[in-house]
C-alpha cells in the first residue's frame, strides 16, 4: 500500500500519475489549448468583420469593466423577477469562478514558484484555507447545477425550452454537472487512497466521501490479503477518476468557444460594450444610405453579431414579452438566435436568403417584426444586456426600404408626410381642441414662456386625448405658469414611425421642430405624451441635421447639433406639475377617495426611469393608490407602442384586455380598483378599446393622471371643466 507522505500540510498534485501519463496529460494540454485559442480568435476576428456600430462601445474601458464585473458577479439581472433563477446562476457562477481561480494558483504555484523559485506556497494555513474554500463554493455550484437540471428537466420551465433548444443544451449542463461531481469523487478518492490525512479535514466534502468509500470496503492496494490481481483498488479508481475528470475538463475547454459555453465570454463582453442608452436613443443612418440595412447578415454591427453569441437561451426576454402573450407572431430571443442559425449556416456555404421580408421566404418575416411594440420589456429582462431593438430596428428599415409595410403603417406614413400628423387632419386644425378652454392659449411662437408645451398628435386629435389636453392646460393654468404651444407649427414627433423603420421621415420631423424650437424662447420643453418625450429628450440632441440640411427634401436648415450639451430641459409634463406641486406653486388638498391603479407608460418607466412624479400625484389627489403587480420596470406593454396602435392583429388576449383583467383579478385591492389611470396618450387609446371589447365598460374607468389632478383641482375650486360630464368633441 503506497501512502503519501504527508511531512507538511500539501498534498502532491499528480499523486497515481506516472511520467508517461504525465507527459500525455501536458500533450493534451497543448492540443486543448491551441483548439481553444483558435475558436477564440475565430470568433473575435468574425466580430471583427461586422459593420461598425455607430455608438461608443469601447471608451472608459476600466469603468466599463469594473461595471460589468459588478454586473456579472452580482447577478442582479438574474435575480430580477426570479429568486430561484437568480439562487442558481449565482451558485454555478461563483462556484465556476472559484474553481477557475483555484486551478490558476495551483499552476502558478507549480509552474512559477516551485519550479522557478523551488519553494511552493501552497502549503500550511494557505492550503487549508485553499481546500476548504474549493470545497465550500465547489458544493454551491454542484447545487446550482442540480437546481439547473431539476429546472430544465423535472420542472420543465416552459421558458427554457425553444425552437432553438439543442442537444448543446443538454452537454453544456451535463459536462458541468460531470465536471462538478467528478471533482468531488476525485477529491474523496485521493483522500482514501493516501491514507485520510489528518488535516484533509478541511477538505469537507471530499473528506466525507472518503469516509463513505471506506465504509463500503473499497479495498486498497496494500491491505492485508488482498488478490494482486484485484481491479477495483482505491488507487485503481483514483486513477480512473483523475483522467474521466481530465478528459471531461479537456474537452469542456476545447468545445467552450464552439457552442453554447462560448456565451460566458460572449456574455460579459456584450455587457461591457452595452449601451447605457440602447433602445431609448435608435442609432442615426447615413444621410447617403447604402445598404446598411439588413440587406445581408454582413449588415450587422459587430455589436449585433456578438448580441446573437451572448444569448444563453434564457427565454427570459420570451417570457416578459406582450406580442408573445398575445399571440403575436414574434419571440424575441428567437429573432436573435434565427439571426445568428444563418448566419452560422452562411459561414458553412448555404445559399443566401433575404433577412426579412414579407411571405414567408426570408429569415425573419414582416409580421414578426411587424409584431413588436418596442416596449424594452425584453431588454429589460436580458440578463445579457442584448439590445434587441438596435437589431429589430434595423429589420424594420430593411423593410421600409424594401416597401413591405402593413398598409395601415403605409397610411400613417403617407398622413405625416402630407399633413404633419398621424391622423390625415389638416394641419390648421391642430389647435382646435383648445377652444373649448374658458382661457386662450399662448402661442409660444411669439412670446417667452416657462413651459413650450408639445401637445402630441393624439391630443390634439382623438376626441378621447383631447379632454386630457384640456385637463392638462387647465392644471397649467391653475398653476398660474407661463406656457405656450406652437399651433400648426407643431407636427408629430416621429417617435414610433422611426421605430416601425421610416428613419427619413423621422428625421425631416425632428428637423423641423428644432429648427422650431430655436425659434422660440422658453425655460423648457413639457410634452404630454412619454414617446414625444422620449424622442426629444434623447433622440432629437443625437440627429446629425449637417448631413441632411443640404437636402432639398429636408425641410429644415437647422444644421447643428441641438441641444448637445443638454441645456434645454425636456420634461414628461407629470414630472413639470410634480415640481409645481412640491414648490407649493399647485395646491392639491387631497380631497378624492376613491381606489385608483396606476400603468407605467412604456416609454416613460422602462424607457426614461420615471416611475415616482405620475405615483406622487396621484396621491397628492386623495385617492389610494394600489399598484398593479406588474409595475415600474416590469410594467406590460398596452400594445400601441411600435406602431401597434395602427396595425390590427389576431391577438389572444389583447394585451389591453390583459392588462385590465390583471388591474381588477390581481391587485391587492380586486374589483375596488375603480380607476386605471394612465399617463400616456396611446394607452388611452389601447384601454379605453380594451375597456369596451374585454367586457369591462362596467367594472372600470380609463382615466389619465391630468384628468385625476382636474378632479381634484374642481372639488376644491370649480374650474369649468368636469371630466365627468366632459362629451367628447
Ligand atoms: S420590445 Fe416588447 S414587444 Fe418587442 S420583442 Fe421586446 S418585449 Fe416583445
Ligand atoms: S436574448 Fe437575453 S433574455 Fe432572451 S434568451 Fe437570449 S439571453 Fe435570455
């Protein structure tokens, strides 16, 4: 029996290895390394090959390594909605990382310092300070592995399963799990062959596993009576343990580039070059556009083809979006990873296809993106910072380009560019929804105001947002500011058609208002509607108008950049009145009481942060306030955003009904809600229609927060205008 000789706290790292097997380990080394630095190289210099994306992505190199390490190591994006999901990922990633850790010590100490210095430091307190440490975050991430499996397998998350689920799926976990457990029998064994030494203790699991073996009888080789001939010795399956795990762990590297495994690096390199601003800011095109597109996969920026390798396959965007709720024709992890199918298929020889089209016959069809309400819920849930709408936003302008737009987005189009606005009114009329105002309206044209007040199209047009216009000017006025609109100066902003991929029109609409805004003088800009919020706040500063002045289709001259340097303050109005109300400019005495729920707007919460002002007056109006359980950032999407608010779909249910029937069956208060209050124009539009087709016309009223604060407002000083008794006009 050969017993290690244990003189100090160490232990020998090859112990049952002879030279030869010592000598084939380091070729194997070799081979796995080499394989794996070529997938590497392969897949960086295939990034290197995209088109160059137009945002920053690597300036302020540390600070984005530092944050993305925090991110990563934090696993906040795992934990979010998901405490099991978050429990797991931490487990096998800290586990994984210290393992990682614990082998480069090991290879330092055996490859700088032993065989350089002839001293090893990986003895004494150091070593078991080592072994317990391994043992300890070496279980965590065995049981992260196993709550992985039970996930996948016994649970069958539906989430986890996709048109893109494969057998790499199934070997990724597995080897990990093989790779887990094996080290653990490796451990145990090694500490039974080598006689359990005493400070091997520390060594917890893999010393209680010697204990086992012990008491089932494994024999070792030097035991009294003992056939020499007997195979299954200690040491025998030592051996046999010590080159399974090796070969597990040779091969895991030398696939970890090629398949799935590749995400870990992917992953933390998408979240190092992510954009702060993705998805609220959409990048500009060239004024000579010339298939940039998506025309072909080579279209793609080289942060949109490492988007595609980052995917784990989570399905955690699949399971937060509403055009998949609804049963529209999209998932969007499956547009991302049909991407990157074909762009794999190409890089295998396969014959081109068209990226997207209408019919059925390209990569992605019209109606998946068609489909999108660019609601950021699915970016929001990516625990792998992939900005989805950089790339659907390109598809849709693929399709723009391409002329295979829904007729109802054609109409839409044809209305803005003939008429200014959504709607095909005449342009002259924009005003009219202010003549019912017992005050006249400033025109921001000619004088100085506090607050330039973009109204928004459907303010100034639907019959329904109209009486929301009037409340919010009759708030203005209450609270005695200087604010002013622009008449038929104002046009729409071009928020949701640069989302549906009309980015020319887009961008002849921001020219005009900045070149209209200049023009004005005011402290700041106050929109009604979160999209024209979004869009002038972090859109508009981001135009490159130069490249486009000289244009004859252009309708502007405006030939800087506007507002680079952020002086002109762009505000959601409720962030406006909120302010009012806490300079003590707006009295509310809090006089309502009945219940309310309230919706975060898409492109107000998820889009632009804003969750408290729309929250702070609704209570500063009496009423109690119960919120949805889907709220702030994982607030679901009415359906109008990305141009859903004209198209129709076969939606079952709608994500308006959805949404109504979750206001009224899953709040704390049940049927109490009386009142779903809304901030945004477009959600009107979507619940009110959802109010009337889901069967809710009694159960529920539509209400916006300027309509709430008038209420208020009239019961403490009549004001001349009731929503209650307000007909539409
Ligand atoms: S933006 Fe919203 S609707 Fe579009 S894919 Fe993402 S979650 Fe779905
Ligand atoms: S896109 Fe992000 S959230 Fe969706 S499956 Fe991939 S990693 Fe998960």
């Amino acid at each position: 029996m050969t017993f290690l000789t244990q003189s100090e706290v160490t232990r020998e790292t090859y112990w049952g290895i002879s030279s030869t097997g010592y000598a084939l380990f380091y070729l194997l080394t070799a081979m796995t390394i080499a394989i794996f630095a070529y997938g590497i190289y392969y897949r960086f210099s295939r990034y290197a090959e995209g088109s160059e994306d137009p945002f920053a992505r690597l300036n302020d190199l540390p600070d984005r390594i530092t944050s993305a390490a925090r991110i990563a190591l934090s696993n906040e994006k795992n934990f979010d909605r998901d405490l099991y999901g978050g429990l797991m990922h931490a487990f096998i990633l800290w586990g994984f990382l210290t393992l990682l850790i614990a082998t480069t010590i090991l290879a330092v100490d055996d490859y700088a310092s032993t065989f350089l210095l002839g001293e090893s430091f990986w003895v004494g307190d150091f070593y078991l300070a080592y072994q317990f440490i391994v043992d300890a975050l070496g279980l965590l991430f065995v049981v992260g592995i196993g709550m992985a499996i039970y996930r996948r397998y016994w649970v069958r998350n539906e989430r986890l399963w996709g048109r893109h689920t494969a057998r790499e799926d199934d070997i990724f976990i597995w080897t990990l799990f093989g790779l887990g457990v094996g080290g653990f029998a490796l451990e145990g064994l090694r500490i039974y062959a080598t006689g359990m030494p005493e400070h091997e203790v520390v060594s917890f699991v893999g010393y209680g596993l010697a204990l086992a073996f012990g008491a089932i009888g494994i024999p070792l080789a030097g035991d009294p009576g003992l056939n020499p001939a007997a195979g299954l010795t200690g040491e025998n399956l030592h051996w046999l343990a010590w080159w399974s795990h090796s070969l597990l762990a040779f091969f895991f590297i030398a696939w970890l580039p090629y398949a799935k495994p590749f995400h870990m690096i992917a992953s933390f390199a998408n979240v190092v070059t992510r954009d702060e601003k993705a998805g609220k800011r959409l990048p500009n095109v060239p004024a000579d556009l010339d298939a940039t597109n998506a025309e072909s996969i080579d279209d793609f920026t080289w942060k949109e083809l490492l988007d595609q390798d980052a995917c784990t396959k989570c399905g955690r965007c699949s399971a937060v979006c509403p055009a998949k709720a609804s049963d529209r024709p999209l998932d969007p992890r499956d547009v991302i990873l049909d991407l990157k199918s074909y762009r794999e298929e190409r890089e295998s020889g396969a014959e081109p296809q068209p990226i997207v089209a209408d019919g059925g016959t390209s990569v992605i069809d019209s109606e998946t993106m068609e489909s999108c309400m660019a609601c950021m819920a699915c970016m929001d849930a990516c625990p792998v910072e992939i900005e989805h709408l950089q790339s659907f936003t390109r598809l849709n302008r693929q399709l723009t380009d391409q002329g295979d737009v829904d007729p109802n987005l054609q109409e839409v189009f044809q209305n803005v560019m003939q008429h200014g606005n959504t709607f095909g009114n005449p342009a002259r009329n924009r005003a009219d929804w202010a003549d019912d105002l017992a005050f006249e309206l400033t025109d921001a044209r000619t004088e100085h105001v506090e607050y330039l007040w973009y109204v928004g199209d459907y303010p100034s047009y639907d019959d329904r947002n109209k009486q929301v216009a009037r409340s919010l000017a009759t708030i203005l006025q209450a609270a005695d500011v200087s604010f002013g609109i622009l008449f038929d100066d104002e046009k729409y902003d071009g928020n949701d058609v640069r989302r549906v991929g009309e980015e020319f029109l887009y961008v002849e609409l921001a020219g005009h208002h900045v070149e209209t805004f200049e023009d004005c003088e005011f402290d700041s800009i106050v929109c009604t509607d979160p999209h024209s919020y979004n869009t002038i706040k972090n859109e508009y500063p981001e135009v490159d108008f130069e490249a486009f002045a000289d244009d004859p289709i252009m309708p502007f001259e405006y030939d800087e950049q506007w507002n680079a340097d952020g002086e002109v303050d762009v505000l959601h109005w409720t962030q406006a009145i909120e302010a009012l109300v806490t300079e003590g400019r707006l009295d509310l005495d809090g006089t309502l009481d009945y219940t309310v729920t309230y919706h975060d707007p898409c492109h107000l919460g998820r889009y632009n942060d804003e969750y408290e002002a729309p929250r702070e007056l609704i209570r500063a109006t009496g009423c109690e306030l119960v919120e949805m359980p889907r709220n702030r950032a994982d607030s679901f999407c009415c359906g109008g955003g990305g141009g859903g608010l004209w198209m129709d779909f076969d939606e079952e249910p709608k994500p308006s009904e959805e949404r109504l029937r979750e206001a009224l069956e899953d709040t704390a208060a049940g049927e109490a809600v009386e009142t779903f209050v809304v901030a945004c124009p477009m959600c009107m539009t979507m619940y009110e229609d959802g109010r009337k087709t889901g069967g809710y016309e009694d159960a529920i009223e539509i209400v916006d927060v300027a309509e709430l604060l008038v209420e208020a407002i009239e019961a403490d000083e009549p004001t001349g205008i009731d929503r209650a008794q307000e007909s539409p006009n």
